[in-house]
C-alpha cells in the first residue's frame, strides 16, 4: 500500500470539565490530528502529547515540527505491506513514540480500510462492546463522592481516583466508606517517592484492584523495590513506552498490571507486543485514555477487544469530554460497556463540518 498524501491538522476541542491530575489542570484537549491517503482512501490518528511536557516529555509543538520534517517525508510516497514495515522504519528515531504512534496508527486504520476489514480484525481482536471505566479527576472530596455515585449509576465498572501528595488517604477512607463493594484504584501519575513507602502502604487498607504509576515516569527500578512492599498491585502507566520497558517491568515484578496506551506506545504494533509480553506473565492489562477525541478514542476501543484486555479500560463515553465531537458517530457506553464502531478500520468518520471550527492549522503533503 503506497502513502501517495497526507494532512496534517492541529485540532483543539475545549473539555466539558477542567481535568486535575497530580501534574496539572487541562481545560482543553489540543492535538495534532493525522490523516493519511493511498488509491483514495483515508486513515486517521491523533497524537496524545500535551502541550506542555507534563505527562511524558513529548510536546504537541516538537511532534508537529517532527511530523512535518521527518516522520512524514520519510513514509510519503513509500509503499508498506504491512503496518509492523512501518513502524519498523520509524522505529531508528529516538524516542518520540506519541509522534510515532499517530503516523503508525493512521496507517493501521488505512491498511484495514484497504483490506475492508475492521481494525479490531486485523489486530487479532474480537467482541462486539468492551468493559469500561471512568478516570475521576481531582476535586474536593465531597463533589469526588458525588461524582463517583452518579458514574456508578451510569455503569462505569472501574472508578479511577486520581491521586497526589495531601489528596490521597482521606480521598480513599470518604469514597471506601461510602461505596464498600465499587471496583476502585487511584492513578497518582508519578507523584510519590520510595521516600512515601509507607504512606502508599496504607493504601493495601481500602481493597484497591491496583495502584497506577505512583513513581518516577522514567523508572521501573523503584516500582519493583516499591511492589515488594505493598501488597495492592502496581500498574505501570507512563513507564511503558516501548516492549522493552513491558519486558523489564514485567521480569522484574515492577508490575502486576499494565495499562496500555497504544498512542504512547509508538502504535498497534508495539501495543500488540506489550499485550502478548503480558499475556505470557498472566499480567492482565486495560486500556488508558489521554482525553482523546473520537478518532484516538475509536482506535483504544478497538486494541481493548485483544483477549489479555480482562479490565475495563478508560475509554469513556465521548459526552464526558467534550460536548461535540470531531465524529459524525457518537461514542457512548451503556451499562458500563462500549460498542465497538462498525465498519472498515476504525468505524468512525470526521465531522468536517465541526472539525473546520475546531482546526488551529491544517497542511497537506502529496508523495
Ligand atoms: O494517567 O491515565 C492517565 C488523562 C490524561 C493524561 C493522563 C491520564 C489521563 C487519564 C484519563 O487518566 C483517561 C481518559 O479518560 O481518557
Ligand atoms: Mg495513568
């Protein structure tokens, strides 16, 4: 399949609500939003860095100058017969996988569309809905109650506390004690220290499925130190960002569970990997969320219907980000459970119109 164009957009979506994270508030989700073309059909991706390097250390302006000068010239006008070609061409650049992911991502929806094949096909998924929870932002605890009553009404299977220094043992003894039997865990996004051993000890008390990525982003070392004082699971989060991290995470008990983020990932192919890697350790995973838009959304979806997805993902319902998406299909759970998007590839289409009012730049490349 021969890349023969290519758009490059720079989409921002205001959210419903301001997201707090250990590391900060998002008000808005801005995103470089790829489209890729050969013999007239399309394949779409976004690319899930934020602005500022707060989450991991790829920023949306170092992946759109990296997008337009290299990643993209070097795959325009080039034939891959297989996505893994792709990835496998990118894959001598250092790091940047959220920049490698979009390109890679979109050639995925594109290979699927030309084999007129669902993605989830293609990646060796099956299913028609997958198991979904909701990742709770932080807040005063009296609202985080409230919010956790009314998702729970709603279905979601997992409630997600975000977590950080001060917020975190009263937060877990409010919402324990008010939903005794809910599916809970808390994502402190890299805020503690081996220093915090016993304070994230204290957690083992409030029956917690696991606890994700409470140290450094750029360590598995501690993690494993951490694991052998804890009895509550550690999930990696921000630590996997290749197959390698995956295989010494996993050797080295850093992890008893993972979340996989196929955009932080370098893309499918590497996703896939890490799923399997896992699956050989019987280390379930589930699939992250980056406040996507429908389109990075639709791709999570489908990687969750892989057989080693055995928890609920953070693929929530597009209305709890935004209030209209770039999708003319409307990705909404009922029950606790996502449809799976019908179709070629990823089974959404753009909404050009919206997407028009929602697009910063926008560039066009031919082969
Ligand atoms: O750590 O999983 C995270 C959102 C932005 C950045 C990092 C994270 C998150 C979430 C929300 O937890 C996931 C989602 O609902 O898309
Ligand atoms: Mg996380």
């Amino acid at each position: 399949l021969r890349i023969d164009g290519a758009t490059l957009r720079l989409v921002r979506l205001p959210l419903v609500t301001p997201f707090t994270i250990a590391t900060g508030t998002l008000t808005e989700k801005v995103f470089p939003l790829l489209t890729l073309r050969a013999d007239g059909i399309e394949g779409h991706a976004e690319g899930v860095m934020d602005p500022l390097p707060d989450y991991l250390e790829e920023t949306v302006a170092g992946a759109m100058d990296l997008l337009e000068k290299v990643l993209l010239p070097q795959v325009l006008g080039q034939s891959f017969a297989h996505p893994d070609h792709l990835a496998r061409r990118l894959a001598p650049w250092r790091a940047n996988h959220m920049a490698k992911a979009t390109v890679e991502m979109a050639f995925w929806d594109l290979w699927a569309k030309s084999l007129d094949l669902p993605l989830q096909t293609v990646l060796g998924g099956e299913g028609d809905a997958i198991d979904v929870g909701v990742s709770l932002g932080i807040g005063p605890i009296d609202s985080t109650l409230d919010r956790v009553a009314a998702h729970l009404d709603q279905g979601y299977k997992r409630i997600k506390l975000k977590v950080k220094p001060g917020h975190d043992l009263d937060l877990l003894r409010a919402v324990r004690g008010a939903f005794p039997g809910a599916h809970l865990t808390v994502d402190a996004n890299c805020c503690y220290t081996l220093a915090d051993s016993d304070l994230i000890r204290r957690m083992d008390d409030f029956d917690l499925d696991y606890i994700e990525q409470p140290l450094a982003w750029d360590d598995i070392h501690d993690h494993a130190t951490l694991q052998g004082r804890i009895r509550t699971a550690i999930c990696l989060d921000e630590c996997i960002r290749t197959v390698e991290h995956a295989r010494k995470a996993l050797q080295s008990d850093a992890a008893r569970v993972i979340n996989i983020k196929v955009g932080r990932s370098g893309g499918h192919s590497a996703a896939r990997q890490i799923h399997d890697l896992c699956q050989a350790f019987q280390v379930p995973v589930w699939c992250g969320g980056m406040l996507e838009s429908g389109i990075g959304r639709a791709h999570n979806i489908h990687l969750s219907t892989l057989p080693n997805f055995t928890k609920p993902g953070d693929t929530s319902s597009a209305s709890r980000y935004f209030t209209r998406d770039i999708i003319e299909q409307r990705l909404e759970c009922e029950n606790g459970r996502m449809p799976v998007p019908q179709g070629p590839g990823i089974g959404v289409t753009l909404d050009l119109d919206y997407l028009k009012t929602a697009t910063l730049s926008h560039q066009d490349f031919h082969a």
